[in-house]
C-alpha cells in the first residue's frame, strides 16, 4: 500500500464513522417515544410521537429550579396542553406512565389550564433516561407559587412513554 494510501485511509474511516453518527441521531429523532392510547366506547386506539414529532407541535420552554435539581434548568418540550389539543383530547382523565410502570394521573380539564411542558431538552441536551428522559413532565415552579405543592411535585413524572386517556 502506497503512503498515500495509508494517509487516506483515516480520513475515509473517519468520515464513513461520523456519516453513521449522523444518520443515527437522526434515526434517534424519529423513533417512537411516546405513545397516546385513547380509550373510546371500550375500544383502544393509539397515537406514536416521535421526538421530531413532538417538535413539530411547536416548541416552548422555562427556566426553572426544581427539587429534584440544583440550581435554575432551562427546560424545552411542547406544552401538554398543546398535545392534547393536538389529539382532540377535551375531557377525561391522563394517566401518564413511566418506563418502569410508575403512574400518576391529572384530570385533563387541569392539564389544560396549566402550564405543564412535557421536557426533552434540559439545559439544552437531550435527557437520558439516566437524566430522567426521555420525557419529563414539569411544571415553572418558580414562576407561580401554585405549582410549589405535592400535587404537582407528584405530577411531575420522569421518564415517561405512554398517557392513557381515561373516559370521564
């Protein structure tokens, strides 16, 4: 093999490596991360979000502290509220559930009328499921006294994959 061979080699190994990367984080952005089951006159019917999909619903974000952090975070997602509008969700009852089965519920009519964001960037990253990602459910403590109760410390569930939408 000629030195001009072997200096070439790197640069072709590294750029097939860093094309696989990008094609993985972009897999990444359209796999399924959430899914929605509605439960409507006995039969089930569901909904798949991808992070691009959860994305494209508009995204919003707040800075806030939390007691689960130190410091302030700047948290990005879309609203919860935006969501259910998204899936003609007006009444019922949210079962969000974790990837380890931990559930909790929050009537939709409250979900509406907060300002719950449903996070996938914290500080500008992507959260791990070791960060409590992929998806993190909360609430601008700071910014309204109101959230700074168990209620909502409670409802403020981590790694979440599935809502189930409950029938009033």
């Amino acid at each position: 093999m000629s030195r001009s061979t072997l200096l070439g080699f790197p640069a072709v190994v590294l750029t097939a490596l860093l094309l696989t990367i990008g094609a993985a984080h972009a897999g990444a952005q359209d796999q399924a991360v959430l899914k929605i089951c509605h439960l409507i006159d006995g039969a089930e019917t569901s909904s798949q979000f991808s992070l691009r999909d959860l994305t494209d619903l508009g995204e919003t974000g707040f800075t806030t502290s939390t007691i689960w952090t130190d410091g302030e975070v700047v948290f990005e997602g879309v609203a919860l509220a935006r969501l259910l509008e998204a899936e003609g969700i007006t009444s019922g009852t949210l079962e969000l559930i974790a990837i380890n089965d931990y559930m909790i519920e929050i009537p939709v009519e409250e979900a509406q009328d907060s300002a719950a964001l449903i996070a996938y960037r914290m500080d500008g990253q992507a959260m791990s499921t070791r960060d409590k990602g992929p998806l993190w459910l909360v609430y601008p403590f700071d910014a309204d006294p109101r959230y700074q109760s168990e209620t909502y410390y409670s409802r403020s569930i981590w790694q979440i994959d599935r809502i189930k939408v409950l029938p009033e």
